[in-house]
C-alpha cells in the first residue's frame, strides 16, 4: 500500500512537471496528496465535497458520512449523516459549528463541541448550506439552505428556528458563499447577492452562457474579501466590489450596489477559485480532442495562478494536476477549497485530494538545484539562511564545487572552495585529496588557506611536490607567496636538491633554493646562492638580516655584480665593514678599490685621507678625468708624488695645476704655451695668478708669435696696459685681426670710463643723501628722563632733587653722562668724545648737547 502511495505522489509531481519541461520559468506551487485517513477513505468511497478551516478539514462523501480530518489527513472525528450523498459542508469562523446538507434532504446544523443541535428532513435534494460566519455568537444564529429555494433560518429569542425565504422560482440553488454580512448564491439563472442586515437582494449578475447545463458546469463563487465577490462559471470569471450608494441615489434601492470590475474569458471550463495576493487561483476542467480517434476525452484539470486585467488576465503560471480516475471525472466533480491563513489550496475530486502550497525558499533552491543553477541557490540560501529549513549553504556550495568538477571548470571550482570551505581545515583537506585524485592539484594550490585555517604540513607538501615535477616557476611563485611555516622546511628543501641533481643550473630551482636557505635562517647558504646567481635581492638580504659579518670575504663578489649598490652599501655600513677591511679585500682589483676609493672621498674628502697618494695612480690609471678635481679637493695628497706621476704620464693640464699649487707658477705658464700652445688657457692662468712677473713672461713669450699677439690683444685690457704690448710689437709684423682688437681695446677703455663716471655719480648722490640723513638725525630732539642712566657712574641721570643744579652732557649716539662724570679736555684735543664709542671704535661721537641748570 505505502508502496503504491510513494509511486502515486512521484506521478503527481511528474504531471506537475509539465509546464517546466516545455520553460524555464519556475512553478509558483508545489504539490502532494492528501495521505494517511484520506487513502482509506477513499479506497471505500468517493468525496463529494469538502471545506476547510484553518485548525481542520471536514470532507464528505457519496456515502453519506462526514469525516473530520487534521492538516496531515488523519482522521479524527466521523458523523454517520445520511446513507446518499453529503452536498455541502459548511463551518463557522470559530470552526465550532458545522452545517450539512445530503441528497436526500437532510440538514444538520450542530456544535462539534457542545450539544447544540438542528434537524430538518426536507422532500427535494438539499444541494447547499452555508451558517453565519459569526454563528458562535448568540445574536448570529443564522444560516441558509435550499434545493429550489434559498431559506434562511433563524432562532428567535425562544431558542426556536424560524425559516423565511429568500429566493425562489430560478431553478436549483448549487453554490452558496457567506461572507460578513453578505450572501451571495447561483441558480440556474445567474447570482444574487443578499445584504442580510438590511435583508435586501443588492444585485443580480446574469449568467452568460447558458447554453451549458448549470447542474454539470455549476457556478463557483469566492469571497475575496468581505466586499469583492469572484464569480467563476463556464469560461468566464468575473470580480464585482460590492460599493455603498450615495444617499441622493437611494430613493428605493438598497444602501449598497455589486460593480463588475473586471471581466474576461478563460480557455478551459472553471470548476473552482481562490484568491492569492492580487492574483487568483483557477482550477479548470480540461476536454482535449484524441488525434487518434477524434473523439473528446476527460484531460488532467489545471491548476492556474492567473493576474487579472480589467479586460482580460495575464497567466502566471500553469500545472497539469494527474488526480485519480481523473478520465471519469466531469467538471461538477472537481472542487476548489482553501485555507486563508496558510495560503493552501485543495483541490478535491472523487478519488483524489491534492494540496498545493505556495513554494518556500527551499522549494525554490530544490528547483535551482534541480537545474544546475547552483550559483543562483547559493546566492538564495545565503540570502535567506534563516528561513531555509531543509537545505544547508555548506551542502548546496560542496554541491556546486562538485558540478563544477564535473564539467571541468577546475580554475572555477577551486576559487569557490575559498567562500564556501571558509574555516573548515578538515573540508579543504577533504577537497584537495579530490582534487589531488583527479589531477588537478595546481589549480586548487592559489585559492589554499594560508593563515586561518593552517592546513596540514602534508598538503602543502603535497601541492609543492606537485609543482617540482612539472612546473618549477610555478614551484618558485608558490613558495614566495606562502609563509615558511606552512610545510617542512627541510624536506622541500632537499627535494630541490634532488631535483638541482639532475640540472645543477637552473636558475629557478637554484633562487628557489636561497629563498628556503632564507626561511630556514640559513643566510650564509642563501647569500652564495644570490651571488652565484648575481640575484638583485642579495643586497635586501644582506641589509634584511644584517649579514656584513658573511660577506667580508665576498666583497669583490658584490663589486663584480653591482659595484653602486655595494659601494653604497659598504660606506653606509662603516662601522660593520670598515674602510681598511674594504681596501684590503680589493688589493688585487684595483679598478673596483677606485671606485670604492672614489665614491669615499666624494662623501668625505678626510675619511681616506691615508689612500690619496695610492688614488692618485687609480684615478691616473682609471679615471683620468676625474684626477684634477681630485688634485684641486684633496688637502692630504703627496704634491711631489702627484706631480712625478703625471710628468710620467704627460697630464699637461694635471702638471700645470701641480706646478702652479707648488708656487712654480712660471714653469706652468711655460709649459702651458709650450705644451698646450694655448694663449686663451695661458691668459686665464695669468689671470688667476694675479702676478706681473706672470704677464711680462707671457708677453716675452707671444711677442713673436702673432696669433698669440692677438690673443692678448683682447683679453689683455682689464690687467695690463695694452700700450705696454703695443710698443714692443716689432714693425712690418702681421698681426691677425688687427684692427679688430684694437677696436676692442678702444671699446674696453670706453666702457671702463663710462663705468668710472657712473660710479662717481652714484657715490656722489649716495654720500650727499647720507649726509642729509644724517644732518636730519642730529637735529631731532634727545629725551632725557627719570629712567635715564650715567653711562660712567651708572646712576640716574637727573638729580632726585630738581631744585639742586645739574649739568649733563649727550652725545649724539645717545649716551649721556654727568659732566662731572667725563675727563677735562686736554689742550691736544679740545673737543670732547663719547667714551663708550670711542672704545669701541664706533667713530668719535663729538657732536654734544650740554644741557645745564
């Protein structure tokens, strides 16, 4: 039996299935049948109705019996009511009254909980009842019934029932909705609303086709709320507001009017509605045509979430129902109830009750999943992790990485183990044995944790080894961008040997080598490596792990690979490699020993003060160019020894600088227009030396020689007087550019005049305006007060008795003294001077005011 229930529920979900093979858009509802009580009941019978209150369900039967039943189908309550079949069901708000109806016209109204009770045996069919949705309370006891009349009940103040009828003369009354204070019901003609507070018909709403028998295609009526009523018959549905009329428009008619909001055709006959939101649930009694035989035959009935348009509606979603013996059933055998509360719809046929419930978010990652969108139920599930009851982000992201490995996308995969392994050392262990299995172990080895979690030893091991077997850069990325303490030092360490074996120079292999040389603390190891290498971080490590103790002995490794650098390095490092040490180890390079010399004495011209005679011979031998600003800045350089090497090695300019600095100033000029034969150089010379001497052994020297005449000619005029050149010029000689220099010199003369005259103006027109200056300051007035002091006796300046006479001198620098105070002039000097500026050479302060009394 469980058996046949489990391959029934799977047949039900594939019919569901449809609409999804043929899009991908996602079901709204999901689906499954009413089980356990119901199975049985429905073995031995058939339902024929059913309604359903939020705590319960009550179903009837074409047995006559009315079972009540728990959300789950269990039975737990049965009333015997009459042998033929139950019409209707109806239950109060409180769901502690219920109403019956059977085909034999019985009628029972009773309290499921209390003894309360009414019977009436009537002598047609009694096809509807609906009780007062407030029937629990005293001043509710109402309900209506009818087969071809519409009788209300109700009981007077004397617990009697009294009956009055509402409608009649249209036919059977097939569906009944009781809503508030409205009634509203169908016959054979259209519906009818009743106001039952003011007990007046407020509307009609005619039937459209009435070609279709009312009795197999009856009207199906919904309440959406206590003012719209939703009428489903044939193909048509229509949504009337019941609306208050104004008060000038009553006159006779009832205080409220029904108005058809919307109204539009649907594709399939209606056998049931229900609202959901602003949509509404529409379950539709199918006929499709046999291609086979063309004949009509019962289809699956639908179950349709439809928008509704003013005109027309919008299908939201659609699902073909595979109910049981559903190609016996007629339209009139399918019911639509629902539960308000828990938006849960059942749709009810003889053999068969089905409920479909609105998909939760689990429901909507099974659907996800169920397509390979497991991006999408990742993204869901995070979302809402507080409501997802059956599925686990951890479960639909292993999934995911599963599928993704499946497909091949292993980059992929491994990038979403980071978000979705998070902290769980013992899942990426898990994941990377997976991806060891299927080779794939490189491309899980960037996305490893590498702080928290810390994995096993043995995995990162792994993942390395991996590498030193078919990707050695691959290999070096990895351990400079993992920290060392990640895996054993040492076992990787002598992998890389192993593996140095077989091709001693690989240079990735041999710099991977130095960087575990480095984690491991062994620096000595690492810096042969980086100097074999001629590695750019050799000097980094060196500063990063203060090695100058390890290299004393490789500076000439460290000159050969980058002398700047290492130059640097040593002379700001002096006093862990000192300069002797440095000098010593380079003995026997002496072009590297010249740089490192070079570079000191630029920085400072006394720390090698003890090497400047040894660097006059590098700097001769090696850099030349840089020799005479060495000669020219060093103070502790061996003139003679400078002045024999260059001698040695014809350096003109070097042996002229030398002869001139040891005062053979002669020797130099000589030499310069000798060797150099340049009068331009030899005039600057002149010109620095300043000596006259100088200027006659240079003009001795051009006389006779023309160019150099000329030279002098006009470069001679600010320092010697060119008549004294002139006149030893010797007649008929030819002098280049004569004319020229002569022009020059007259020019020269000129400006030096007019430079004489400029300068006497300005001194003249300075010394008059100084002398006015000064003329204006001696005028003014001098204060002489209390505060004022003897610059002699130091005491104040006015007596504190004015009446006493006084005579005080001031001077014009403005110290002041008691007359009596300053030394008697003298017949050598008359005048009188400040003793104070005198002292100090500040100039004689004579001009005095005396002021006496």
């Amino acid at each position: 039996m469980a058996e046949a229930e489990e391959q029934e529920t799977e047949s039900l979900e594939e019919s569901t299935d449809e609409s999804e093979e043929e899009s991908e858009e996602e079901p709204k509802l999901k689906y499954e049948r009413l089980s356990n009580g119901v199975t049985e009941i429905l073995q031995k019978d058939a339902a024929s109705c059913m309604t359903v209150h939020d705590k319960f369900l009550a179903l009837g039967t074409h047995y006559g019996k009315v079972y009540l039943l728990d959300v789950q189908g269990n039975i737990t309550q049965k009333f015997d009511v009459s042998p033929v079949k139950i019409n209707q069901i109806s239950l109060d708000d409180s769901g502690e009254h219920m109403g019956v109806c059977s085909e034999d016209g019985k009628l029972q109204v009773f309290g499921l909980y209390s003894g309360e009770e009414f019977h009436e045996t009537f002598d047609c069919p009694i096809k509807i009842v609906a009780v007062h949705p407030q029937f629990v309370r005293s001043s509710c006891k109402q309900f209506v019934t009818g087969g071809k009349k519409l009788l209300l009940f109700e009981r007077t103040w004397m617990n009697r029932w009294k009956s009055s009828v509402l409608h009649e003369g249209e036919g059977n009354i097939r569906s009944v909705k009781w809503r508030g204070h409205l009634i509203a019901w169908a016959n054979n003609m259209g519906v009818k609303v009743f106001d039952i507070t003011s007990k007046q018909r407020i509307s009609n709403v005619p039937r459209d086709d009435i070609s279709l028998r009312p009795d197999m295609y009856p009207c199906s009526l919904c309440w959406k709320d206590n003012v719209t009523l939703i009428i489903g018959w044939g193909t048509s549905i229509k949504i009337c507001a019941v609306k208050e009329r104004h008060a000038s428009e009553m006159r006779d008619l009832p205080s409220r009017y029904v108005e058809i909001v919307s109204q539009f055709e649907t594709e399939f006959y209606i056998s049931g509605l229900a609202p959901l939101c602003d949509q509404l649930v529409v379950l539709s009694y199918v006929k499709e045509v046999s291609e086979k035989t063309e004949r009509e035959y019962c289809a699956r009935p639908r179950l349709d979430i439809i928008q509704p348009l003013p005109e027309t509606c919008e299908e939201i979603s659609s699902d073909a129902l595979t109910v049981r013996g559903f190609q016996e059933n007629e339209c009139r055998d399918y019911h639509l109830e629902y539960s308000e509360g828990e938006s849960l719809f059942y749709v009810v046929s003889p053999r068969d009750v089905v409920v479909a419930k609105e998909r939760d978010q689990d429901d909507h990652i099974d659907w996800l999943l169920e397509k390979k969108k497991y991006e999408e139920a990742l993204m869901a599930a995070e979302i809402s992790q507080r409501n997802i009851k059956r599925h686990k982000i951890l479960d639909i992201g292993l999934a995911y990485v599963n599928h993704l490995v499946e497909r091949g996308e292993y980059d992929m995969a491994a990038r979403k183990c980071q978000k979705i392994l998070g902290k769980n050392a013992s899942l990426w262990e898990y994941e990377v044995y997976k991806f060891k299995e299927i080779g794939q172990l490189k491309a899980i080895s960037p996305y490893l944790p590498r702080g928290d979690p810390v994995l096993k030893p043995l995995i990162y091991e792994m993942i390395l080894h991996e590498f030193l077997e078919s990707d050695y850069e691959g290999f070096a990325t990895l351990i400079r961008e993992w920290p060392g303490d990640l895996y054993n030092n040492s076992v990787i360490v002598q992998a890389v040997r192993d593996h140095l074996k077989k091709d001693s120079q690989n240079k990735t292999l041999l710099k991977t080598l130095a960087e575990l040389y480095t984690y491991d603390k062994n620096y000595g190891n690492a810096l042969e490596i980086y100097l074999t290498l001629r590695h750019k971080d050799v000097f980094q490590l060196i500063h990063k792990h203060n090695l100058f103790s390890s290299i004393k002995d490789k500076i000439v490794l460290l000159m050969d690979f980058d002398s700047e650098k290492a130059v640097d390095m040593l002379l700001d490092n002096e006093d862990k490699i000192s300069i002797k040490k440095v000098v010593e180890e380079l003995e026997d390079r002496p072009e590297l020993q010249h740089v490192y010399l070079h570079k000191l004495f630029k920085r400072d011209h006394h720390k090698g003060q003890r090497y400047h005679e040894r660097q006059i011979s590098l700097y001769a031998e090696y850099d030349r160019p840089n020799l005479l600003p060495f000669l020219r800045d060093s103070t502790h350089c061996p003139l003679e020894k400078a002045l024999e090497i260059c001698q040695q090695r014809n350096f003109v300019e070097e042996t002229v600088y030398l002869l001139s600095r040891m005062g053979n100033s002669r020797s130099a000029l000589k030499m310069i227009m000798e060797e150099l034969h340049d009068v331009d150089k030899a005039i600057e010379f002149a010109k620095e030396q300043d000596d006259g001497e100088l200027w006659e052994d240079l003009i001795l020297y051009s006389i006779d020689k023309p160019p150099f005449i000329t030279g002098l000619l006009n470069n001679i005029g600010t320092h010697v007087d060119p008549i004294l050149l002139i006149h030893r010029i010797k007649e008929g000689m030819e002098i280049p550019n004569l004319r020229d220099s002569l022009v020059k010199i007259l020019q020269d003369y000129n400006l030096q005049i007019l430079l004489r005259e400029g300068c006497k103006k300005i001194l003249v027109a300075d010394s008059l305006s100084l002398l006015k200056k000064m003329h204006r300051t001696q005028m003014k007035g001098v204060l002489v007060d209390e505060e004022n002091i003897c610059e002699s006796c130091l005491s104040p300046i006015l007596p504190t008795d004015a009446a006493k006479p006084f005579s005080v001198v001031v001077f014009h620098c403005r110290h002041m003294f008691h007359k009596e105070c300053l030394p008697m002039p003298s017949m050598n000097a008359p005048a009188q001077y400040c003793n104070i500026c005198s002292a100090k050479n500040r100039g004689p302060g004579s001009a005095i005011l005396e002021m006496k009394k």
